[in-house]
C-alpha cells in the first residue's frame, strides 16, 4: 500500500451516449439510450437524462422502453467510441509510461512511475488538469479517483460521477469501506454476496470483523484470503501497462429465433469473418476455434476445435466453426450466436490450410470459395440496406446526417453535425440512391471550433476553460 495517492483511475461518464450526445446536438440534454434496438437487445449505455427514469447498463432494451419511452434508442458505433479513446489514452500514457486500460472508457494509471510528486496536492493538480485536457480534447467528461491502490482508485471514481474527482487519503481506507455494501469488494459477485449474505455478513466491516478463517472456510482459500485483504483495505496489485488478451470474439442476438439450418449456418460463417478481422487487426493469431450457441430456452453451449497452429486464415476459422456447429441441435430455434479465437499467438502457421484442404480433397470433399458460402450472396452483389437509428449517412443534396428510424420501406433522416445547431429532418426511401452510409465525424474541430484539434488530444488546455465542478475530497485529517 502507498503512503501517498498516486494511482489514478478514470472512468468516463455515461461514455458511449455522452459521444453521441457530443455528436448530435438534437439530442444534448436529452435522454439517451446507446445498445441493442431489437425486443431482445441489452441497453451498453444510458445517459444521466435517461438514468432518471430507472434506465441502466444491463437491462433489457424492451423495459428500458417502457420505464422511458420518450428516449432515442440508438445502435453503438464502436468506430467513434474507439477514435475518441485513443485520444483519451494517449492523454493518459503522457502521464506515465504505466497504464491500464480496463476498456475504451476506462483505465488506472499510475503516476508515481510518470514522476509526479507523491503528494496530494501533486496528484489532485494532475487529476484536475487530466479531466481539462480530456473536455477539451473530446467535449466529453471523465470522473477521477486517486487512492493509494486500485481498488480504492476505482471506489474513489465512483464516487466522484459524475464529472467530479475523489481522493482517498492513505489510512482512511477502514473507515471510508466499513460502512459501504460487501459488493463494492472487487471479486464480489451475486454468488459470493448471497454466501456471505447467509452466514449473516452484508458490508465490509462485517466481512472484516468476520476473520480470514471464516472467509477461507465459505468461499474457499484464494477467494477467502483476498476478499480478507480486500475488507481491511489492502490491494497490492500493481498497475501493469500491457494486459494480453486471452481471446478474440464476435456475437450477435437475433431478434427472433434461427430455426432455418442453412441460415444459421451462414450466420456462423459470418461471424467467423469478423471473428478473424479483429484477430487482424489485432495482429494476433490463435490455435482454438468456439462457438457459442444459445437456444430458445437460454440454455447456453460451447463447442470448441483446437488447430494443429496458429492461423489468421478466415477459411480455417470458418471450416472449423461449422464443423463444430454440425455437433450441436439448433431445430428448436437460436437467439444467440457467437465465433470466437483463443490461444492467440504473435504468428501463424503458413500452410496449416492447405494441410485442410489436402486432407479434406482426400475425403472427397469439394473445397468451398473463400469467403462464399452456400446461400451467401456472391461476391460485388449489391446487400439490402439495413438504416439502423443512430447511424452515420450522406446524402448526395444535403450532406451529412444520421438515421432517426426506418420502416415500411422509408428511413428518416436529421441532418446535423457535431458542430452545428440541432439539424432538419427529411425523409427518403431506403434505396434513394442519394443516399449512403457514412463515417463517424470528429467531435471537435468543426467549422466554429477552428481552434480545436479534431479529437486530438491537447497538451495544454485553453486558459479559460472552467474547472469543473464536483471536486471532493474523502479523507480523515
């Protein structure tokens, strides 16, 4: 544990609606609702409007709906949300060469190894200037906590939210976590709350007062003797700057259950190519096939092939999933497919598909065109348009937009950009040939915001930028 708070954790507010906020001024102080749109979609994100109403992460879209009808239910464009965290980590790694990210919107930091003072004040300076530099950078807002490990630096930013920074000053830790639920505890799910819950114990000073033994004895040694450290405030684990993947995957819910064989097949195939694009991308490469298949009942299975070596070749992953889809029973409808890649690896093995290929000639098997499957439409063949709210589209007269809704063969349209005022709603037919989609624009560094980067991270923030409020401190003197 650190005598002074120099590990930082920052946690961006409501991020994926806060950036399509940023991006569409109609909807700026207004519910937002950022996730899956179909009855059986997941809300990812609720704006703080939308969070007002009962609306949070997790939850189905469906009774999202009803508890705020009046939102704007939108698709992620993980396109955006990834253009504006890499401004947020770079802003980061400036600070110190040791950062964490846990995902786009979130990371520690440990600003003793970037040379800051450890001091309270020092950090406080650095958490403040980290949350200018990020508005003015992205026109989004962070919440800051600074504690003297993780766990704490976490807690701290949560109590901060939103748009606020925290302190938690060494050797207040007891004091500050007595009171607070067993939950807050890292490692600490439904399972282990209601194991605790029945041997009587509900917040941490309970969980501490009950003793490692007793902890050891209900969950077990690793789990017991951790959550022990965890309740007295003890977290030794250190900020590392590079976590390795484990795996690579893709999955999609269907709004109403697979039943057709074929179609379900072609699904497989194509999240096995997008499965492998993000291995791509990754510049990784694995040796284990999954697939994951959830049935109408929401019982869930994985099937997985382990490769003779690493590949990044879409046909091996393809050829491998089906095969493994061929082991399980989908005649009573899917809701839920998935293709992922473990094993990952810095490499690949050149020749592993023409060893398939080889000895799938050999069983008198007819190799399949790459990238074509049975029931797939031909390569250059034009795809029915799908407008889906929330998404980027030109138009050849009016220039940039985004969808608002789509049905009965027409799609609704309101032409705005990050940097204008709210714009005006026009709508087409969904194959007006003026019509296409378009790519995310940057939130900052529009035609009223010359002096701004777009979404480019600043060194130095404008002098009258006002600080924020919601500063606090939590700290026992």
């Amino acid at each position: 544990m650190r005598r002074a708070p120099t590990i930082l954790h920052l946690d961006m507010d409501a991020f994926y609606a806060a950036a399509e906020q940023a991006a569409k001024p109609s909807l700026r102080g207004k519910p937002v609702v950022v996730g899956g749109i179909g009855p059986r979609g997941v809300v990812a994100t609720a704006s703080y409007e939308a969070r007002v109403f009962g609306v949070r992460s997790a939850m189905p879209t469906a009774q999202a709906r009803r508890l705020c009808p009046n939102a704007a239910y939108l698709s992620p464009r993980f396109t955006l949300y990834r253009q504006v965290s890499e401004v947020v980590m770079e802003l980061l790694r400036a600070l110190s060469p040791l950062v964490e990210p846990l995902s786009l919107d979130e990371a520690f930091v440990d600003l003793e190894a970037g040379g800051v003072p450890a001091e309270t004040a020092a950090v406080r300076a650095v958490g403040e200037q980290l949350r200018r530099d990020i508005r003015a950078a992205t026109g989004l807002t962070g919440s800051v906590g600074l504690a003297g490990a993780k766990m704490l630096a976490k807690i701290a930013s949560e109590a901060a939210k939103p748009d606020g920074l925290v302190v938690i000053e060494p050797g207040t830790e007891r004091e500050l976590l007595g009171p607070m639920p067993v939950r807050t505890l890292p490692g600490v799910g439904p399972a282990t709350a209601e194991t605790l819950r029945r041997a009587g114990i509900h917040t941490v000073a309970e969980t501490a007062e009950a003793g490692e033994a007793e902890l050891v004895r209900l969950l077990g040694k690793a789990h017991g003797t951790g959550l022990y450290g965890m309740a007295l405030g003890r977290d030794e684990r250190p900020v590392v700057a590079e976590r390795d993947a484990k795996s690579v995957s893709v999955e999609d819910t269907f709004e109403v259950d697979l039943t057709d064989r074929t179609r379900v097949r072609n699904e497989v195939l194509r999240l096995a190519d997008r499965c492998v694009a993000r291995l791509r991308s990754a510049g990784r490469s694995g040796r284990t096939v999954v697939i994951k298949v959830r049935n109408y009942d929401f019982s869930t299975l994985t099937r997985s092939e382990t490769l003779r070596g690493p590949t990044d070749d879409p046909a091996v992953v393809r050829e491998a999933a089906v095969r493994l889809l061929e082991t399980v029973d989908t005649t009573g409808g899917v809701r839920l497919l998935g293709v992922g890649v473990s094993g990952l690896a810095d490499f690949t093995q050149e020749d592993l598909f023409a060893q398939l290929a080889t000895e799938r000639e050999a069983a008198g098997a007819t190799a399949e065109p790459e990238g074509v499957a049975a029931g797939e439409p031909e390569p250059g063949a034009e795809l029915p348009r799908r407008w889906h709210p929330g998404l980027d589209v030109i138009h050849e007269e009016f220039g940039a937009g985004w969808v608002q809704g789509s049905g009965v063969g027409r799609v609704t349209v309101r032409f705005e950009t990050p940097w204008s005022a709210p714009g005006r709603v026009r709508t087409f037919a969904v194959d007006d040939p003026a019509l296409r989609p378009g790519e995310p624009l940057p939130l900052r560094g529009g035609p009223d915001q010359s002096s701004a980067p777009a979404i480019r991270p600043k060194s130095v923030s404008p002098a009258d930028e006002d600080e924020s409020a919601g500063g606090a401190e939590i700290s026992r003197r």
